[in-house]
C-alpha cells in the first residue's frame, strides 16, 4: 500500500517536472525592455529637436526690409561707380582729393546733391586730382532722386549692392571687362564700347564709342588711352557730359587691365 503510494507521488513529479517552462515571465521583461527602449529614443528626439531649433530659426531670418527708393539709390551708387571714389557706403579712404559721404545727408540739402551730382564737382582743370563727373544727362531725375535719398539715409548697407567682382588669374582683358562694368565707363561709352549715349551740348553730340574706326584713328596706341583715363576728358561745364580724371583712383595695373579690354574691341583689320 505504501509502496503504491511512493510510485504515485513519483509519477506525479516525474509528470509536473516534463511541463514546459511558462514565457509569461519573459514576454513581460520584453514589453517593459521595448517602453523603456521607446522613451529614451523619444526623450533623445525631443531633446535634440528643442536644441537645433535656434539654429535653424536663425539661419533663415531675413535681413530688415530697406525702404525701396534707399535700396535703389544704394544699387545706383554702386552702378555709377560713386562707391569707386567715395568708398563702399561713402566711408571715403580711397583718395585725400575725395571727401567720405556720411555727414553729406546732414550738412546738405537735397537741393544741393541734386545739383552736384547733376554738375559734378572738382578741379575739372587738374588732371591730378579727380574731378566728379557731370551725370545729368545720363542718370535720370528719378536715379538722382534716390542717390540722393540713399545719401540722407546715412548711406546704409543693402544686400546686393556691391561692386562687380574682378576675376584674377584669367588675364588682363577678363580683368578689364570687369573693370568696365565696375568703374561706370560702360553707362557712357555703352555695353562692348558701343557708344550711343546723347551728349547734346558737346560737338559730336553723344559720348564716343570705343571700338570704332573713329575711335582707333584717334587714339591710335595704349599710350594714347592711358593718358585719356588718366586725365579724363572735362570739355566744359554742365549739361555736357565730362569723363572723370581716373588718374589718382585707379592703379596702373587696373589702368592697363582696362587697355586691354578697350583693345579687344578694334574692329577687325582690313
């Protein structure tokens, strides 16, 4: 009887031990493992998200809006070339003969710059020292009421109104053709050159082209147009369009720069 009982007792435990292993214990340690897993990489994302947010609002401000007639005679300051004399923003430092601008604004009245820059202003009989050109007949009363506007305004900075860039390394000519552009020749004697602009007071009633026959028959070697740029070309007094003496602004490398740029232009030899 006892021993019927032990070999009962033992198939019972023989049977419960054969039972397999129960996973609820397993999958609980998996799913707390998963949530915390998720937290951290939530915590991770909200964070880095929270710190990169100034930077990426930072990086997309716009500059301050600029009032439309400032901004335009900012452009044209630099297209007139008046940033080559009187320095970017009218700080001045470019030559001792040629005044900064930014007590301008307060000291003169807009009456006063219009007439400046509509006459010019200078020793238009020294070819050492650089004489303002006269731009009445070539900037329109609008341009010279927002170059005037840009002055009273304290000449401030306008994104983009900066002068043309001058390659280096690519040549002289390349160089020049930059220079062109950045110094003003090109609102007088016109794109490659070509002349065209009205000049009515003067005796051949437009400003020459610089790549004509007339042209090359006058001035006939670089020596000759060197020394036209240097001492400009002051025929009179307003509404006759003067070219300013460049003599004391530009270097003699950029001088020769623009040499050669002018002397791409010769017509082709017959």
């Amino acid at each position: 009887m006892a021993a019927g009982r032990f070999a009962e007792t033992l198939r019972s435990v023989s049977t419960s031990s054969r039972k397999p292993p129960s996973l609820l214990p397993v999958l609980g340690a998996v799913v707390l493992l998963l949530i915390a897993v998720a937290a951290l990489i939530g915590f991770g994302a909200g964070h880095y998200t929270r710190a990169g947010a100034p930077a990426t609002t930072a990086s997309i401000v716009s500059p301050a809006p600029v009032d439309p007639k400032v901004a335009a005679g900012a452009h044209a300051f630099v297209q007139f070339a008046c940033a080559q004399c009187h320095g970017m923003n009218g700080q001045g430092g470019v030559s001792p003969a040629v005044p900064a601008l930014t007590s301008a604004g307060r000291t003169l009245t807009v009456a006063q710059l219009t007439q400046i820059i509509n006459h010019g202003l200078g020793e238009s009989a020294n070819p050492t020292k650089p004489y303002m050109p006269v731009w009445g007949a070539v900037i329109s009363k609008r341009q010279v009421a927002e170059l005037v506007a840009y002055i009273r305004a304290g000449l401030p900075t306008v994104p983009d109104a900066t002068p043309v860039a001058v390659p280096s390394g690519q040549g002289a000519a390349v160089a020049g053709a930059a220079l062109y552009v950045r110094d003003g020749c090109i609102n007088c004697h016109g794109p490659n050159g070509l002349g065209g602009v009205p000049n009515p007071q003067s005796p051949d009633k437009t400003i020459p082209p610089l790549s004509g026959a007339d042209f090359r028959h006058q001035f006939d070697t670089d020596a000759k147009i060197i020394d036209v740029i240097r001492s400009g070309s002051v025929i009179g007094r307003a509404p006759i369009v003067s070219m300013p003496h460049w003599g004391t602004i530009l270097t003699d490398r950029q001088i020769a720069q623009l040499v050669a740029y002018i002397d791409s232009l010769a017509p082709p030899a017959h």
